[in-house]
C-alpha cells in the first residue's frame, strides 16, 4: 500500500493546496495531510482549527487522513509508516528551499523520498500569507480559498481585531 505525507502549515488552507491534495490523493492509497504545529511561528488558527478546516473542504475525497503534528516530518513519515513526501513547487523560488528540504530527508531516512506536484497555473501566485494579507484589509478572499473557509478567516480578523 502507497501512503505518501503532505505536510504543511495550511494557515489557512488553499485552492493551492486543495488542487494538490485532490491531485496526489489520485496517486497514492492513502494521502496523510500533516498539519505542522510549528513552535517558532505564530499562527492565525491553531493546529486543530486547521485540522478541522482541512476536514471540512476534503470531505469529498475519502482516502485522507488529517493529523496534527511536531516535531521532525522524518519521525511523522516513520511513526505513520509513510514512504513518500508530498510537496508543492510554484515558482523558483519555492525550489531552493523544498531542494534543501527533501535532500536533507533523504539523508535522514533514505527510505522516505519527496515527490514534488507543480502547481496548477491559475494558483501559482497563492499563498497562505498572501490570503492573510488581503483578509487583514478586508479585501476580497473568496477566489482563493473555499467559501467556508473564507468564512472563518473574517471571523477569526474580526476576533482579533477586537
Ligand atoms: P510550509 O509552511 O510547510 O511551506 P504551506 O502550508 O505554506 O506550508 O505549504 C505546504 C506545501 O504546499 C508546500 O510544499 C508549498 O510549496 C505548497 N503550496 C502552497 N501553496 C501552493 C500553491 N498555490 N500551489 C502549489 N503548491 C502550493
């Protein structure tokens, strides 16, 4: 059985994403979406709120799994007993980084390798930050994310501005 881990901070989740969560789900048996629970940055939803909002826009597809975890992604792969590493390339930029990323993985575990989707053009420009950004405006979301999750982004501005 072919499990493969897409992992991620999915603050919030996007179209991007979904597109590569949809596309990789059609590769492999099971897809796990590993939701970093990273101690140095300071998230707009917690862990289990991404989880949830995660769960709630992949409803449709039925051989997924949502985890919240920390910690190094080699030890989640392990402990899930997955062999390949989902991840998302959408500009040269991305590429240095998620190069650096997978290479040191494969060191680690020579036995977990990365496989790398390239995004589909028309979300090549979005990113979670970029959906933060305009939200904090009050500016237009709905293009990028899905309609309940662009939900609870003003929900959650108009909490913090509060
Ligand atoms: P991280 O903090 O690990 O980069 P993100 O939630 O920002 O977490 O992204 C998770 C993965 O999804 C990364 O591999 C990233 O390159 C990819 N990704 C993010 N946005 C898009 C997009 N619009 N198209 C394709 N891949 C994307």
């Amino acid at each position: 059985m072919k499990k493969a881990i897409y992992p991620g901070s999915f603050d919030p989740v996007t179209n991007g994403h979904l597109d590569i969560i949809e596309r990789a789900a059609r590769l492999f048996d099971v897809l796990v979406i590993g939701v970093l629970n990273n101690q140095s940055k300071t998230p707009l939803f917690t862990a289990n709120e991404r989880v949830t909002m995660l769960q709630e826009v992949t409803k449709h597809i039925s051989n997924i799994e949502i985890y919240a975890f920390d910690g190094l992604l080699i030890d989640f792969c392990r402990e899930q007993n997955a062999q390949v590493i989902v991840r998302g390339l959408r500009a040269v930029t991305d590429f240095e980084y998620e190069l650096q990323l997978s290479q040191t993985n494969r060191v680690v575990d020579p036995d977990v390798d990365t496989v790398f989707f390239t995004t589909n053009l028309k979300y090549s420009y979005l990113s979670s930050s970029i959906v933060k950004e305009i939200a904090m405006y009050n500016g237009e979301i709905d293009a990028f994310v899905d309609p309940k999750v662009a939900q609870l982004i003003r929900q959650k501005m108009k909490e913090n501005r509060s």
